[in-house]
C-alpha cells in the first residue's frame, strides 16, 4: 500500500484501457501523455476476447453506440494487448517514472501480469461479483483497487470478505456509476463517504463523467484514488473514446486535483504566515476619537476604531472603558496600555 499512499496526496491512474485500439505505437502515446499530464500511474486492461466472452455476447448500448453493431466478442478480440505488448508498455511506463496497472479479466490475464511482476491490482466493477476471480488475485496479497459499479453495499460486502479471508487486507474501495458516459445526476458522489463508513477501508473514485469537475469533487472529498479514462482523440474508433479526457483535460484534471490538495491544508484555524500583513493592514486599533486630557475617563464617546492593527485591538475595549488616561493623547492617536493609569 505504501505505494499508493503519500500524505495529503490522492494517486491518480490515467486509465488508457483500450483506447490503443490494438496498437502498441499508440498505447506508447498515451503513455506520453499519462506522463506529461502528472499522473501516478498509467492503466491497460488484458484479457483473452475467448476467455471473457461468448463469441454471441451482445454489446452494451454505449458500445453500440460507439461502435456500431457485432458481437462484443469481435470488438475485444481486436483490442487484445500480446504478452510481449505487456512487456514493453510496462518496462517504458516505468522508465518515464509511471505505475503501470493493468486490469485483468480472466485467470489467464492474472498470470500474465504476474509473470510481468505488477505492483497491484485494479479489479473491474464487472468482477465484483467474480468470487473465483477474486479469491485467485487475493491470494497473490497484493494491493487491489475494487470498482464498486453497479453494486449495492451487500455484494461490495462479499467481495471484501472473500478477499480478507484468503489474507488479503490490502483493498482500496472506489465508487462508481458503470455508464459510458455517466449523468451528473447519476454519480451519487455521496455514496464513496458510504463506502467508507461502511467497510473502514480506503475509498476513491473511478470517474465516467464527461469532463473533471467530478474526480475534482471527490478529491476534496478525500478519494485516496482516482481513476478517469483518456484518449488521444476523442474522434478515434472504439469504444471508450467519447467518455474519456482529452490531454489537455487529462492535463487540468491533475493539475487541479492538486491544487485542491494544497488548498486542503492540515485544519488547524490560525493567521496563516501569508496572511500577517494584511492582519496589520485590515483589522483596527482603538484609538482617540478627539484630543484627550490627561485624568479624563476613556469612553465610547471618546474613543473610535480605526486601521491599522496598531495599537490595542478592540477585543480589550471592555478593558479601558473607564479607566482614567495616564497622558494626553491627541486625536487618532492609538490606545496602549501605558496610556491608562
């Protein structure tokens, strides 16, 4: 887990999935990308289209929409990544400095990315209910992000259970709505804060939205993890492009999520280092409303309060009101304390 956690810092993964289209010069692309936009690791998916499939498994809407009529079967099968693409994307993901993450899909795709030696693994919101699936990646006791789309809290109860018990206690929560795109009205942010107090364990966010201003809201809700999907082109054929980020918003998204860590800070209420000059500048002083006599009693009628941050602060009016001046004090002169006798 320590590789995902930094204090104050959510790990982001730029999920490339299959925007590749079955081509590694553009899975390389997107791992450029991943890498100028700042994010901490960069995710594939792997699977064998045989092993995940029945070659008649009709396509979801959003994928019929993206990529006109066939079987899922013969879309998947085009956008199947090689062992050997496994090896290369990994070994040139971790020399710009990126995690790389791959979901898989079947038994066979959890071997292979063992057999590459992956830090942990990201499991798919339709997987949750996979109790085999699950129970052969817990074993591995490795980290496991768990996508919670479509799920209600007693099926996310089962899969964490049947990861902990095969001594596995090393799992990240991430809420999620499993539409491509998803409605605002859709995302029931509040249910990651569920998560949460439900299970006590790590929450974040695996973002369908169009656009950032979603993954932003989580982060400042305090997602450990964010996960959004890009593209080179939003234009390019497949499936996934349309509800993904573009650079530049891959780019903003990153940028802003840690601004709004930044902006967190550690809570302690106090005058910040920054703030101290304008402190002196904006809060007022009690100081003389007219010329003053020495002997004469302080009062409302001869005191004011005026910038800047001078002399006494009106929090101790209570303190001179009636209290005998010690000296003459001229006109917007600031009370202190050697003035009261």
């Amino acid at each position: 887990m320590e590789i995902l956690f930094k204090q104050n810092k959510c790990f982001i993964i730029a999920e490339a999935g299959v925007n590749h289209n079955g081509n590694l010069g553009i899975a390389k692309k997107l791992i450029d990308v991943a890498k100028e936009a700042g994010v901490d690791a960069v995710k594939f998916q792997t699977f064998k289209a045989e092993n995940l499939v029945t070659k008649d498994a009709p396509k979801a809407n959003y994928q019929v929409n993206t990529t006109g009529s066939g079987t899922q079967y013969d879309m998947l099968k085009k956008l199947e990544l090689s062992v050997e693409d496994h090896i290369i994307l990994k070994k040139y993901a971790e020399e710009k400095g990126l995690i790389f993450i791959s979901t898989p899909f079947d038994f066979e795709s959890v071997d292979l990315l063992e057999n590459v030696d992956v830090k942990l693994y990201k499991i798919s919101s339709g997987d949750l209910t996979n109790i085999p699936l699950l129970r052969y990646i817990a074993k591995l006791n490795k980290p496991m992000i768990i996508s919670t789309g479509m799920a209600n809290l007693a099926e996310v109860e089962c899969a964490v259970n049947v990861v902990k018990q095969e001594g596995n206690d090393k799992i990240i929560l991430l809420h999620c709505t499993s539409n491509y795109p998803t409605d605002y009205e859709d995302v029931n942010l509040r249910a990651m804060i569920t998560l949460k107090n439900a299970f006590k364990l790590p929450v974040g966010y695996s973002d369908h939205t169009i656009g950032i201003e979603v993954p932003i809201a989580a982060a400042s809700l305090g997602a450990v993890v964010i996960e959004k999907h890009f593209t080179l082109d939003k234009n390019m054929e497949g499936p996934d492009h349309r509800a993904s980020l573009n650079p530049k918003e891959l780019k903003d998204m990153v940028q802003s999520i840690r601004n709004i860590e930044k902006a967190m800070g550690d809570g302690i209420k106090r005058c910040n280092i920054n703030e101290e000059n304008t402190r002196f500048s904006a809060r007022k002083s009690i100081v003389a409303k007219r010329e003053i006599e020495a002997g004469e009693k302080f009062s409302l009628e001869n005191l004011t309060f005026k910038r800047p941050e001078k002399g006494l602060s009106p929090l101790y009016i209570d303190m001179v009101v009636d209290k005998i001046t010690a000296k003459n004090i001229k006109k917007d002169e600031v009370i202190t304390f050697d003035m009261i006798k």
